[in-house]
C-alpha cells in the first residue's frame, strides 16, 4: 500500500472502521508519511535514514468511557480487529466526566501545505544538501555539524457522526553549526519551510560561517541591562512559550500569567506595547497550516493579540462548552506583525545594543510572570553606532516575554522560523544577569 | 542533555558513518497537563510502539531458543554478505503511563513495540537496519539491508570504525532484581493509589493537583558475532504528582512537585517503608529506595501552600546545602553530560553542544574539576539505579569507573568504537538504544558523587552554616552548550541563619560556572543520607532518543555561591 494515501483511498478505510462499530460512537485518525534525515558532524555524514508510517487508530465510546486501539495493517480483519480491541479497551476504561461528544460534519479550509518538491526528496537530494553544506567549511578550515529533516505526510479524521477531514502536507528543517578550527567562534543557520526549494543550504551554512568567524575573540561586556535586536531564531521560543500559554483553563483557575488578582482573566486588557498583533491563519502561503486540530476543530484565521490588548485565548471543548464560549483550538503556527526594515536596517538605527543569533536551553523560571532563563549563543556581537564593533562572550539571560514585549523599540520584517511568522525585535532593558564562557 | 518539546536526536556515536534506516512506526507523544512534568520535558511524553490493552502487556516473552534461533539468521546472513561484525538485538518494549487530576483519571496508555534492530560493520562502516517483520525471512533481509547500506556508506567513509574487543560472554541471562512485577498490579490499585494522592492533596490546601505513574519493562535479547546471546528483562518505575495552590485575592499561585526518584524497581518502591526515609530539619523527609507517595503528597498540600507567603529571597552570596533530590540534576547537567566522549569531540555540536571538558584538560592529569573532596563514579551496577543493567547494548559486561577521583578529571563514558581514543582497549559499557529501531549509541550510565566518609547527618551540616539556603527537589535548570554556566532553581527552600532552619523563601535560584561550584564544594554528609534521583526521559541525539538515568548523592554544602531573585511585576 502507497504511504501517501489519497482522500479517497483514506475515506474508504476509514468508513470500512467506522461499519464495524458496536459502540456509542467510534472515531478514526488515520495518518501516514515517509521522514527522511541525514546528520553530520565533523564535516562528515554520520547519520542517515529514512522511516515510513502508516498507522491508524480508532477510539471506541460508551456513554463516558472511551478507549483507543492502533494499527498497521488494513486488511479488513486486522481493522476490526483493532476496533472490538478499542471497543474492550473502552468498556474497561474510567469515566472521564469531562468527555464532550464528537462533532458532527465540519467545514475545513484547503491548506496549502503540500508541495510536490519536498515530497520528491531522496536520499541523493539529502546528501547533497549535506555536502553543500560541508563542502565550504571543509575548504575555509571550518568545522560543521548539521541536521536535515523532512517529512511528507497525511492525515485524515473521520468519526460515526458523519465528520471527515483529509490533510496532505510536507515539511523540511535544517539548522547548521559551524564553529572555527580553534573552538574559538561558533556560528548558527536555521530554516524550515513547506516547500524545500526555497531552501539553500549553501547560503543558510555561509551565514553561520561568516558568523563562526566574527565570533573569534569575543570580549566580555559587564551582565546588565541591554538594549538587544533579536534575530526571528532568538525571540521564536520566548514567543512560542507564551503563545503556549494562552490557555483560558489555566487563567480562569487563577494559575496563569492571564490570571487577574482578586479572580477573573485579563482577556480584552492591553497586556503589551500597541504595535504588538498575533495572528494565526492555517491559509498563510509561508506558513500554511492543518485546516483541522486533532480532536476535529477546524482551524481558522484568529486574532490573538490586536495592538497590545489579548483578544482570544485557547480553550478546551469541555472548558469552552462550561462556560459558553467558542472552543478556539490552539493553533498550529502564529503570525506576529512587524515593520519593513531589514536586520541590517535595525543595526543601522542602533546606538549602542547587542545583536543575538539565538538563545539556548530555554526554561521557565516563574509561570506565573512567564519569567525565562537561557543563554545566548553561536554569534554575540556589540553594536555601537549602526555598526557592528565587536563579537562578545555569551550572557545568561532571565527575561519575561510579557516584559519584553512591553519594551519594544523597533521591528523588521517577518521571516518563518519554527513554523511561524516572526520580526526581527529590537528589545530595550533586556536583562543579562551572568557570563558564559561557552563557545 | 535536556528534552525540549520535540525531544529532537539520534545517534552519532563514532567518527564513522553509521546509517540509521528504519521501516518502522513513527514515534508518537503524549502531551501533558501537569505543571512539573510539562517543564521538564516540553510538555509531551514519548510513547513507543502500538496501543493495547493492559493484560498484552503479560503476554509472556519469547523463549530465548527461539530468539537465538533467530538471531543466527541475523549474524549468518550478515556475514555472507560480507559483514566483518554484526549484533542483532531483538526488543520487546512496553510503557504503562497513568494520567489524573483532582478527581479525574485523564488518560491511561499501554504500548508496546516490537521488532529487530541489526547493526553491521562492513568494509570498516556501520549500518543499520530495522525492522518489525521478526520472521526468518524479515530478519535476513533486513541484515543484507544493514550490510548493503554500510557498503554504500564506506565509499564516503573517512578511516574504518575502529571497535575494541569484546569477548564473547555466552548465554546469559539478566533482570532486574525486582519484588513487586508493576505490570502485574492491577489498574484500579494504581488508581486507587492517585486518587488517594489527589484526595490528600486537596484536602491539605492544594487547589488543583496532577498525578502520574509511569512504568517500563524492557526485554532485550542481543546477540553478536563475537559470541554473546544475552536475555534480560529491565524494569523501571515513576510515580511523580505537581500540586498547586492559588490565592485568587492576591492573584498568586505556587507549584510544588513530587520529591520521589524513579528507579528501577518494580511495584516495590511505592511501600513507603518507614527504614527508607531519612529525617531532615522542619519534619521533612527524604526518601531513600521506598518513597511514601500519599504522605510526600499531604506535606507538599501544605509547603505549597506556605509558598504563597514565603519571604522573597534577597539577592547575594549563600552557602547552599542541597537536598540529593535536588543536586542530582546538577550532577546530571554540570558532570554527566559534559564528560560525555561524543559531546567532547563534537558529534552533538548541531544540537547539545561540545563540552568544556577537553581531552587536552584530562590530559595534563592535574584539572581541578572540583575540591579534594569530590569523586565522582559513572556506574552501571549500582541496585535500584535507571541505568543498571548486566550488559550494555553492544554486549559489554557492566562495571563501574572513576570520572572525577580527588577533585581531578580522569576519564570519559565511552563505547566500543571511541574508548581508544582515550588509549583504552575496553569498552566502559554505556552503550545504549531506547528501541529496536533506533541505533545504539553513547548514553549515560549512573553518575554519582561518592558520600563523605566522615559521619555527618544534615542537621549537623547545617548546624555550621552562618548564612546560607536549604534547597530540595527539582525545579527550573538551565546550563551552556558547554557545560559551564548554569542556573538551577528547587521546590523547596529554607533560609539558614547562624546554624538553624529559619523561614522557607521564594524566588530563589542560584547561578554558577561548573569548575568554579563543584570547586566550592566544602562538605558532605555520610553513607547513611546517600540516595538518588533520576532522569526518566533524558533526551539526546538528533533525530531524538530518551533514556533513563539516576544520580546518588548525600547532602552536600557549596560555600559562597551567587544567589539571584526571580520575582518579576508583569
């Protein structure tokens, strides 16, 4: 059987489950798709390989009580199989007083998230895109490591109360380290895209090499307040962090950064700086994303945050239902808004400032002010006068993107990092609190 | 080295190629609620294999003629196609996770995976190949799979693998030593068991609370081409639980997680045996190889909710006595990864990072990583422990080395194709894989720091301490992508004043450079307050691989280390 199966070819084995049922109510995924990588490290491949997966999992229901089955083989016995498994599973399952029944037939958008050159990628194109990668380090004396992941895919839901969605996507990462001979400066490159002929390994490897570089000989500024640019690769998990955070549940249990004193959430208040918008839009032709979430919900064009005020959070069906809102599902990637400088064009505007590649082993410190720990590293630089003067030692940070968010400077252009739409920010009182040696 | 939310990594274990070709089932993630466990790993939890229901999880295992039966296909075929080494490791993986909150059970998963993995060298290059189809003909194609892919590697190769010698040992057979089988205990006992953890809790002050057990059983079968068919049967165990309260008025909340190890140990552990607590000052407890679940729960109700109007911390210079439940993961981060020989040469340099810990620094023999007083042993023997077991994934018996002896680095972890780097014609046997599918590769064994040998409980540490902090449990860590500046937060802290425990505080975490902290380290306590902690799914390699580790230690004082405060207004 094909890996990537056809919404046809999906819906006739998920209709063929769903004949089989004896339960309450019965819901089907069915998900396939081939990942291929390849890693190097010391300018030579020494991981490669590709995985394929086809598997499909049935949910059986009575009343409160539901149980999951998977498999991977789709003859018509292994499928019922699989289904008596789930309706057993069920049966001897705990009520969950929290069950919501299933959705009924749902309209979902046409994400384009598919492109037939990804879904080519063979184990030819991925050493090629390593060596291109390896080749102009090797050559400068430089020493790469890099990871190169892609994945063409599909996924299909359907359940007993007449909902079926299908989704064909494909996806591709790759991020480089390229540090000097001496270990003495270290440079960093990342990209993800749907569509790998936008990807350029080359070009993306010759950033971190120029960045290894003219990180040599780095100098150690005091820790303190500083004013940072951070590049799309250094402000995403700060951003992705918080946007995890949107959950309404948590905030209404008092147990978020969006829960108020005295009880109640800040939903509607201005939480940030006003030229602050995130958006999602599963449409985005740079970041297109599933047209459904997992449990069903579709995913539509949603505002988050509009000129600094909060204006949705993220809720469960239970919770939405218990309080008689619209369940907005998380969504898959976000947008924030930005301005049309370029990076360049915001080191230019800078009088003095730090310029961040990216920041490392990021973790919460307080959830209650979404306070963050982590470092800076592969490419610190100290920007003096619109100029880029000097590479300095990584810092240690602990800074809350609530915070940051508030002391917004300026915004460059967006570019897709992680899965999302993210400026270059130009952050001022950003807070260094320790020095790294770490290259 | 950390798990962030995609747990991303895969091996690279030599300075030869290795290919990791799979046909397999993709690896899935459960995403989590709880509050504790979401900080540690990123949110999600991995789950290997088919969803089934509890009782397949007893199916009995394959009787280990068969398994040597088939074994031989794979070193036989192997070696027709021109293999110079093959080992073939049949893997029978199984999980039991349990997810509550308050009154409600959220989720129970039983999984299991099985299938072959076989690993050649041929013309001095690795491959792999793997497979689920553990039939005679499955598992002689995969091996000429393994053979053909390491032949197609070797063409790019840039010197041969270079593996040191491993006799082979013969039948044999391993298990860990458990009481209690986990996966014999009955669901509703184990629910029954977070109910009543979730109930306590509730009832001592907690507003909302989360409660997990996790259980895995390992059957590995390995075979190799230098004569070892190896059986054992690996058991580990979690319970852990996130407790909150919140004080709606003043707009606050506060977390305080389970302080319990995993282990591995079978049902056993969860006794609560009252020889296997260690008393320390405020009524608080350690727990040694039992842990008393309900009771951990009920204190931490009540010091969550004293956390509420703890004092905040003024910033400066503390002597610290960290709790073992705590600086086990400070051991983890600032010696464990860092001594790591594949970090060292920059295999992970794209993802973990490289280490501080230089061979040419373990060559001059003389670097101080820490005081006289720190030793430090990687370990694969010690009872109890995640990373014991009687052979390594590559066949290697297991035993127990000095990294750290008197203060001073001595040695690395490292596997067969790399010990001979450090000129040694042994593996040290901390070989690892997390599933049949995914190749075998350095991981870390137990790493523990040695007690002190003069007698000395807690309360007489902190007897001598003028002005210093009492830290315990797990909280926020964070370290370089060298290992040399880290900061680590708790759950629970008390402010010492002129030798007594005074107030708790908040906001505290302490901040450090590795050489510099295990440098000021001045005292620790005897044998008899040594236990462990453990990571249960410490994630390494790209594409991502877990594994489980712990880490003994008694209380240990660090002088003068740099506190900073935490507390924001946002």
């Amino acid at each position: 059987m094909a890996i990537i199966l056809s919404k046809e070819e999906a819906k006739k084995i998920i209709d063929k489950v769903l004949s089989f049922s004896k339960a309450d109510e019965m819901s089907v995924s069915l998900s396939g798709g081939r990942t291929g990588n390849i890693r190097y490290a010391r300018n030579s491949v020494s991981t490669s390989g590709e995985s394929y997966n086809l598997s499909l999992a049935v949910t059986a229901v009575y009343g409160k009580r539901s149980g999951t089955a998977t498999i991977n083989e789709f003859d018509e016995q292994s499928l019922e199989k699989t289904v008596r498994r789930a309706e057993e599973i069920a049966k001897l399952a705990p009520e969950n007083p929290e069950y919501m029944p299933l959705l009924g037939p749902q309209k979902y958008l046409e994400t384009p998230s598919f492109n037939e050159s990804t879904a080519k990628i063979d184990p030819e194109f991925r050493a090629n895109a390593a060596f291109n990668s390896l080749d102009p380090c090797a050559k400068k004396n430089l020493t790469a490591a890099g990871y190169l992941e892609d994945t063409t895919g599909f996924s299909a839901i359907g359940n007993s109360k007449g909902l079926f969605g299908y989704n064909k996507y494909t996806s591709v990462d790759f991020s480089v380290t390229v540090r000097t001979a001496d270990g003495t400066g270290s440079g960093y490159g990342i990209k993800d895209f749907n569509d790998v002929s936008k990807l350029n390994t080359k070009a993306t490897t010759e950033i971190a090499m120029q960045k290894a570089m003219a990180s040599m000989g780095a100098k150690a500024l005091e820790p303190g307040k500083y004013t940072v640019i951070l590049e799309p690769a250094a402000s995403i998990d700060l951003l992705q962090n918080m946007m995890r955070n949107m959950d309404a549940r948590n905030a209404d249990e008092g147990r978020s950064f969006l829960s108020k004193k005295g009880g109640g959430i800040r939903l509607g208040e201005k939480l940030f700086d006003e030229r602050v918008t995130i958006y999602s839009d599963p449409m985005n032709g740079e970041i297109p994303g599933s047209p459904f979430s997992g449990d069903g919900r579709p995913q539509e064009n949603i505002t988050w945050v509009d000129k600094g005020v909060v204006k949705n959070l993220t809720y469960s069906r239970y919770w939405a239902d218990k309080k008689g809102v619209p369940a907005t599902p998380p969504p898959s990637g976000f947008i924030m808004l930005g301005g049309t400088e370029s990076l360049a064009d915001l080191i230019k505007g800078t009088e003095k400032g730090i310029l961040v590649t990216r920041f490392w082993y990021i973790r919460s410190v307080d959830p209650q002010t979404l306070l963050y720990t982590g470092l800076t590293r592969d490419g610190t630089f100290y920007i003096e006068k619109g100029q880029i003067k000097y590479p300095i030692k990584n810092f240690r940070f602990n800074e809350s993107p609530v915070i940051m968010l508030n002391n917004l400077e300026a915004m460059g252009t967006p570019m897709r990092i992680g899965g999302c739409l993210v400026p270059p920010l130009k952050i001022r009182d950003f807070t260094f609190s320790s020095l790294s040696d770490a290259v | 080295m950390c798990c962030r939310h995609r747990l991303a990594y895969l091996a690279t274990t030599s300075q030869q190629t290795k290919t990791n070709h799979i046909i397999m089932n993709r690896r899935d993630f459960i995403q989590l609620s709880g509050m504790g466990i979401g900080a540690m790993l990123g949110a999600s939890v991995p789950v290997l294999g088919n969803i089934v229901p509890a009782e397949a999880l007893l199916d009995p295992k394959i009787d280990p003629v068969t398994k040597k039966r088939l074994a031989d296909v794979a070193l036989n075929a192997a070696k027709a196609r021109g293999a110079t080494y093959t080992d073939v490791r049949i893997g029978r993986y199984m999980q039991q996770y349990l997810f509550t909150r308050e009154t409600k059970v959220q989720n129970i998963v039983n999984a299991e995976s099985y299938g072959v993995g076989i690993r050649v060298i041929a013309n001095g290059t690795w491959g792999f190949a793997a497979t689920s189809d553990v039939t005679t003909q499955g598992i002689a194609k995969c091996a000429e799979t393994a053979v053909a892919i390491a032949k197609a590697n070797a063409k790019i190769q840039k010197e041969p693998v270079n593996l040191a010698p491993q006799k082979g040992v013969g039948e044999v057979v391993w298990n860990t030593p458990i009481k209690r089988n986990a996966f014999e205990v009955p669901v509703q006992e184990k629910i029954d068991l977070l109910m009543k953890v979730n109930s306590e809790a509730m009832k001592n002050g907690a507003g909302f609370v989360t409660s997990n057990l996790f259980f895995v059983n390992e059957q590995k079968y390995f075979a190799s081409s230098d004569g070892s068919y190896i059986d054992q049967d690996i058991h580990r165990i979690w319970p852990t639980f996130t407790v909150t309260a919140v004080d709606k008025q003043a707009g606050k909340f506060k977390t305080r997680d389970a302080i319990s190890s995993p282990m591995g140990m079978g049902y056993e552990y969860l006794d609560g045996l009252a020889s296997e607590k260690i008393a320390a000052p405020n009524g608080l407890v350690g727990y040694r190889n039992s842990y008393d679940m309900v009771e951990d729960a009920i204190m931490a109700a009540k010091q969550a909710k004293e956390k509420l109007t703890a004092k905040t911390v003024p910033a400066g210079k503390y002597d610290l006595v960290l709790d073992p439940n705590h600086l086990g993961l400070t051991i983890h981060e600032s010696v464990g990864h860092p001594t790591e020989l594949d970090r060292v040469l920059g295999y992970e340099a794209n993802y973990a990072g490289t280490s501080f810990a230089t061979l040419d620094k373990w060559q001059t023999k003389a670097f101080n990583y820490g005081s006289k007083l720190v030793n430090i042993v990687a370990d694969k023997t010690q009872p109890h422990c995640l990373g014991t077991v009687g052979y390594d994934d590559e066949g290697v018996p297991c035993k127990e080395w000095n990294l750290i002896k008197d203060g001073v680095l001595v040695n690395y972890q490292a596997i067969r194709d790399q010990v001979g780097i450090l000129g040694e014609k042994e593996s040290h046997g901390c070989c690892y894989a997390d599933n049949w599918n995914s190749v075998q590769f350095q991981r870390m064994p137990n790493v523990s720091l040695q007690p002190g040998k003069e007698k000395l409980s807690v309360f007489d540490m902190i007897k001598g301490v003028e002005k210093g902090i009492y830290i315990i449990g797990r909280g926020s860590y964070s370290i370089d992508q060298q290992r040399y500046n880290f900061q680590f937060g708790g759950q629970l802290f008390y402010e010492i004043k002129n030798g007594e425990l005074t107030s708790m505080l908040d906001d505290v975490a302490y901040q450090s450079n590795t050489q510099e902290f295990w440098n000021s380290c001045v005292q620790i306590c005897d044998k008899d307050d040594y236990r462990t902690f453990g990571s249960f799914f410490d994630g390494k390699g790209q594409p991502s691989q877990v594994s489980a580790v712990s880490h003994g230690s008694a209380t240990t004082r660090f002088n003068g280390v740099n506190v900073i405060n935490t507390g924001r207004k946002i």
